[in-house]
C-alpha cells in the first residue's frame, strides 16, 4: 500500500508538536482540528493533495507533500490503515481520527 496523508494535531495527539512549524499543537482542540480539516475537504482532490499538505500538514512528511511511501500491514495504526484498505487508488477519506490526531488519506497505490 502507498499513501499519502494531511494531519492537524491537536491536544489529544500523542506528540503535539507540529513538524511543519515546531510549534505545539496543545492548544488546538480535536473538535477545531476537525472543523479545520472538514473545510480543507470541500477544496482538497487528487490534483492538489500534495500542495495542501505542504501548505498545511502537522506532520514531518509534510516536506515530501504528504507522502508515506510505501507501507505493509501492521506498519501504521490500524485506523490508518483500515482507512487506506477502504479507499480505491485516488480517493481521499473523510476524516480519520488516530493517537497522531486528525487525517485526510489518500491512497496512491
């Protein structure tokens, strides 16, 4: 499986410093975590996922536009990877909720 991902920390996440900013995600809540990601939704496609992520992921594969590279079963938090299963190559999630804190996915191979 391949994926790539946009996470927005917030206070529930397990390490909540932003790789993108270095700077501490506490003060966000899970509920504006959520608010946030459901806006960058509406614009957000297979053509532009790279970009966004750049623009706005939390996490350190934000450099890399979101992208994970390729991955086996059990390598990330079953979540994850129950949502990537789910998701036809080129479709985005929803929202998916993990210990990292809130995730568009999409599936790209």
């Amino acid at each position: 499986m391949r994926a790539s991902h946009l996470l927005i920390k917030h206070s529930g996440s397990r390490n909540p410093l932003s790789r993108r900013t270095n700077q501490s995600t506490a003060d966000t809540s899970p509920a504006a975590a959520a608010a946030e990601l459901t806006e960058i939704a509406t614009k957000i496609n297979k053509d532009n996922f790279a970009q966004m992520s750049f623009a706005r992921s939390d996490c350190g594969s934000f450099k890399q536009g979101g992208d994970l590279g390729e991955f086996g079963p059990g390598a990330m938090m079953k979540p994850f990877e129950d949502a990537v299963r789910s998701l036809a190559i080129g479709e985005i999630s929803g929202l998916v909720e993990t210990d990292s804190g809130t995730h568009l996915i999409m599936r790209t191979a």
